[in-house]
C-alpha cells in the first residue's frame, strides 16, 4: 500500500498542496499520494485518520490550525510557542499511532522575507489574528523584528484598523497581510489601512498568492513600495513539511 498525505482544511478548492506534492511525487517518482480531506467541522478528523491506515502525515489549513491540537499526542516546541499547527506526522509504533504537530509556516515565511530586509525595517504591523498571523509573528520576532497586530476590534495586544494613522504607518516599515482579504475571488477586496501613509521605505508581504498581485499590493505598488505575495512561502513551508515527514 502506498504511502498517503494529505490535507485538511474547508473549502479547498484553491488547494496549493495538493498540486505541489503530486507533481513533486511524479517528478521524483514517489511511491505516494496526496489526497484533499475538505471537512465542514473539525470533529470530523478523528474519522480521517480511522479511516486512512497509510496516511502519514498531513498539512492543516484554514479554519483548523489552532483547532486541530486538541487531537494530536505531541507538539514541536516551535509550534506550541505559535500556538497553530500546519503539519501533522503520523507514526506507528506496535499498533499505536503518534500524531506529532509542527508549524512549518514560520519557516517557509522566515526564509521568504529575510532577503527582502533592510536597515530600517524594525517594526512591524501583521493585520490579522489567526493561525497565519501566529506564524508570522514568531517569523519576524526570530528575525528580532517588533510586531504589532491589527484587527478588526480592539483587545489584549492588538490595535485595530480605525486606529491606524499616519505615525504608526510611518513607524512600521514593515506591513504584512495574514488575512485571507483579496484571495480569489474575492479580489476587490484589501486590508483596510491608510494606503496614502506608505512610501518607498515600506515593505508590503502578502500571505495571499492567488491573485498576483493582491489589490494590498498593487495599491502599496502605487506609493513605491517594496512587495512580495506568498508564493515563495508555500512552496518553502511545503518543503519544510516534507522534511518533518521523512525525518
């Protein structure tokens, strides 16, 4: 029996991972698949792994990075620190299996935007709070970089949207988007910041990739501003996702 990968996530129908592994599989000549398990809730998991006795590993997307640990044996440290899982491996020792969770964003996004960084990029805004958001902010604390989140609303260590003035735009050169605004085919859509506050100083980084560029990007574009989608990422974090695999 083959060996079986996969993804979760809802929807996936824009899946970057499923693409990127078969052609790997084909190109290498792998002895493998990998497969798309779109679940409506998370409660569904439990049966994905029943279910699939040569699935061994899986990567998690969107809405279940953080809702998926509740189902796994072990953590990576990295990835308790972040506090959301994007690559699971699955072992089986004796008839047990072991369901060990890794973020291998930070390291996809780490790798991505450190050849864009310059003397001045010391402070940060990453709009959003979910598990991407998560990521990156570790990403960038690596890199000794100050992050600030943004939101919607207002809480504990996040500022948000309507508060965003020129001082603090001024202040952060770098501006990444961890939302999922302007993905296919929502491409009219964008982060809601002050766009006539950036200049050539600035770096914009979108977690988004389809479309290239997002409307985030081509509206900093606009004011000179330096930017780069997050294609780079996911093919980093998949790579990374394959080492944690066959480790």
């Amino acid at each position: 029996m083959k060996k079986k990968y996969g993804l979760i996530g809802y929807p996936l129908k824009h899946s970057f991972s499923q693409r990127f592994f078969t052609e790997k599989f084909e190109r290498e000549e792998i002895e493998a698949e990998y497969c798309n398990f779109e679940i409506p809730d998370i409660s569904v998991f439990s049966n994905i792994i029943a279910n699939n006795p040569n699935l061994n590993g899986l990567n998690v997307t969107i809405p279940y990075k953080e809702q998926v640990i509740q189902f796994l044996n072990q953590i990576d440290k990295d990835a308790a620190d972040i506090g959301a899982i994007n690559v699971i491996k699955i072992t089986k020792n004796e008839g047990n299996l072991t369901l060990k969770g890794y973020n291998s964003d930070v390291i996809g996004f780490q790798k991505s935007i450190s050849p864009l960084l310059k003397e001045h990029h010391k402070k940060a805004l990453v709009l959003g709070t979910g598990g991407a958001s998560k990521a990156v902010v570790q990403g960038l604390k690596n890199l000794g970089i100050e992050t600030q989140y943004v939101s919607r609303r207002k809480q504990n260590n996040t500022i948000a949207y309507d508060e965003l003035n020129e001082q603090i735009i001024t202040e952060h050169t770098i501006i990444v988007n961890a939302s999922p605004l302007g993905t296919f085919p929502d491409i009219d859509t964008c982060p809601d910041i002050p766009y006539q506050y950036l200049t050539s100083l600035h770096l914009l980084y979108d977690l988004v990739y389809n479309p290239s560029p997002t409307k985030f990007l081509k509206l900093g574009a606009e004011k000179g501003t330096q930017i780069k989608d997050g294609y780079e990422m996911l093919e980093l974090q998949a790579l990374a996702a394959w080492d944690i695999w066959n480790s």
